[in-house]
C-alpha cells in the first residue's frame, strides 16, 4: 500500500512546533479512513487552530461553478472554518494569525482545471506574505504521473480553473505542483513537502491499495477522474457532461444527438485518428439538475477498457468538434459569466486559449489539434522534470 503524506507526518512529526493550519476537504483521510482533522487533533492537540477549505467546502457537499460556501465555526472540532471558495480566494492576514505553519492535504484529480491546485498556490502565496510555512501532506495524483496531454494554458485565458501555465493532464501530484510554484511560478514560500513512500509515476489510484472518498460531489470514483479530463470541457457547451445523474463526467449528451446514427461515425472517426482503450456506449438520460433538467438527453457513457491507450483530452475535443458538426445551430457555446470571468468564453477559459474553440468551428484536422497541443509543451517539460519528487 503506498504511504500518503498523511501517514507519514503521524510517523514523523516531532520537529514540527507552534501552530498549526489544516487546509483539507472531504477526502483528506488515512488509511483507514480517518479523517485528517481527527489526525490533526490526535497530533497536535491545542496547536491545531484553524482549518481552510477548497472549493466544494469542507464535506464535498457543494456543487460546481460559483457556489460558494461561507466560513462557519465547526462545532464538533471547536475550530474556526476558513472557506477559500467564498468572498475571497486567497486567506487574509487575519486568516493566517497566530499560524507558524500550514498544512495542505487535499486529494487533486491531475487536471488543469481543477481547482485544488489554485486554492494551494493562493495559500503558498499568502504564507510566503505573512512568513508562514507551508507543508504538503502529498497524495497520488489519480491518473497517474507518467501521461501528460493538453495544450499549455495561454496566459490571457487565466482564471480561478487556470492559473498557471499548465497543460490539461499535467501528470503531478500536489507536492509537484508547489514546488513548480515555488520553482517557476514566483511563490517562493518556505515549503516541506512531505513525501510519499512506494507511490511510482505508472500507478493508477486503484494500483495504491488507497481508499477513495469522493474529494468533489460528481466525483464518486477514480475511474471518473480519467474521463473528467475530456468531458468537463462539455462545462462549456449546452451538452450534458452528466451532472444530475448517478454517472457524471462519465456520462455526456444532448437531447438532439441522434446517438446511435452518430455511434458509427465516431467510430471511423476515432480509428482514423489512432484513439483507442475505450468504448461509447450510448445510453439515454434525464439529469435531475443543471442542463436539460427534466428532459431526456441521449449521448454516451465513457467505459474505459484500456488505461495506458485511453487518452481522454483528445477523445474530448474529438466529441466536442463532432457534437458540433452533427447539432448544428442546437450546439451552443456556454456563454458568460464563469468562474467569476464576465467577458471570455467558458469554452475558452476550460481549454486555457481560443484555438481550440475555433478548431471545433473550423472542423479542424486531428493533426491541427496536435500542433495546437504541441506549443510550449517542450519548455514545460523540462521544468517539470526538474521538479519531480517520484
């Protein structure tokens, strides 16, 4: 079984004086399921003095998008609850007060647009402000730390789902991350992370032995975190990416798409361009909440039969140009506002440049999409092989 951050620092702790910050969500456990709090509380009695939650809030009973949740005094714990999701996203002076040291433990997806990462980098920054340390509880990256995929975000396109120059599927864990930050992105905060141990770059989350709790609502298992890197591009389109369903960011459609007529042209389509390890089933579905609420959308569910061939940001953008070919004046960009932006599009927000959007339009060769993918990847490459822990 690999060895989280979080059970590690109960191992080895003895060096870590004064007060203590928590920065967890719903998934913040150990091994056996023990929420972190309560590992906090266990190691650091009285010094505990404040907790800080992501997006989603402290349980992972918010939804996505705008949904804040407010700061509130958790009665159980006796603690203060900080909300990074809420009127600020960066912690405030006040927030930090009295803390020698912040503890981040949150379990991340391995996306660019998922919004762990930024609530992390905006508390190293504010630390780096106030002259707290910074300490990374790291946790596997889901996906794996070999595969990277996506375009480099273009920094006009810089928002609360894109901070920093990332491609979509960055192919690091948490710990990487900041130290990317504090390496290249002008942090420069006093930073520990502690490691894990036999976690490998090849592991998948079902490879660690790891239990899993879902670390956001439409998250429920680390089979979705694959496919998450392809369909929450549909976030900006009126197509479905299952939200309202038992299955989302697995499950995507519409109630035009004639799915079985389209079934085999997506085949052809995903041969042609050498994209395997998955199967489109389709199915029928009626979301509960947010798009097409009440009505039935017909599309596809994601079943991935090959982890190492399934490359789900190219399957993505793939089903976002074809959904557009085939809906016609029914396929509809998301408009503003989103994640806070009022003028730029969602679309291009979530694909970090507007290439990509007039790819689709254009109805853009696989190769073109590959050219688009391959700008300044190399340069990222090499900062991060600099980086890595594992």
């Amino acid at each position: 079984m690999v060895t989280t951050g979080l059970e590690s620092l109960k191992k080895n702790n003895s060096n870590l004086k004064g007060n203590v910050g928590y920065l967890c969500h719903a998934a913040s456990v150990d091994s056996n399921y023990t929420h972190g709090i309560d590992v906090m509380k266990s190691l650091f009695g009285s010094r505990l003095k404040k907790l800080f939650s992501p997006q989603h809030g402290l349980f992972a009973d918010v939804q996505d998008n705008m949904v804040e949740t407010q700061t509130f005094h958790h009665q159980h714990y006796d603690l203060p609850v900080y909300s990074l999701y809420s009127d600020t996203r960066k912690p405030t002076k006040q927030m930090l007060e009295g803390l020698d040291h912040v503890l981040i433990d949150l379990q991340d997806v391995g996306t660019r647009v998922y919004t762990y990462i930024y609530t992390m980098t905006y508390m190293m920054e504010a630390c780096a402000e106030h002259g707290v340390e910074v300490i990374i509880l790291d946790r596997p990256n889901p996906i794996g730390g070999l595969k990277v995929e996506g375009n480099i975000l273009d920094a006009t396109y810089k928002s609360f789902v894109g901070r920093h120059e990332l491609p979509m599927r960055h192919g690091m864990t948490m710990g990487e991350v900041a130290l990317m930050a504090n390496n290249f992105w002008g942090v420069d905060c006093k930073l520990q992370v502690i490691e894990m141990q036999d976690w490998k770059r090849q592991m998948h989350f079902m490879n660690t032995d790891l239990p899993w709790v879902l670390p956001s609502p439409n998250l429920p298992n680390p089979e979705t975190a694959f496919s998450f890197v392809g369909t929450v591009l549909f976030e900006g389109t009126n197509i479905s990416e299952g939200r309202g369903t038992t299955k989302s960011l697995e499950t995507i459609g519409h109630p035009r798409i004639a799915n079985y007529t389209l079934e085999k042209e997506l085949k052809k389509t995903f041969d042609k361009d050498g994209q395997g390890g998955f199967i489109l089933r389709p199915v029928s579905f009626m979301p509960t909440f947010q798009k097409h609420a009440g009505q039935v959308c017909h599309g596809y569910q994601i079943h991935i039969l090959d982890y190492e061939v399934f490359s789900p940001w190219h399957v993505g953008q793939i089903l976002c140009r074809e959904f557009y070919q085939h809906l016609g004046r029914e396929f509809q960009w998301k408009q503003p506002p989103y994640e806070y932006e009022e003028e730029l599009l969602p679309i291009d927000i979530l694909n970090g440049t507007d290439l990509i959007r007039r790819w689709v339009e254009s109805n853009g060769s696989f190769e073109e999409l590959i050219s688009i993918e391959s700008e300044r990847k190399t340069d990222f490459m090499k900062k991060r092989a600099e980086i890595l822990i594992y």
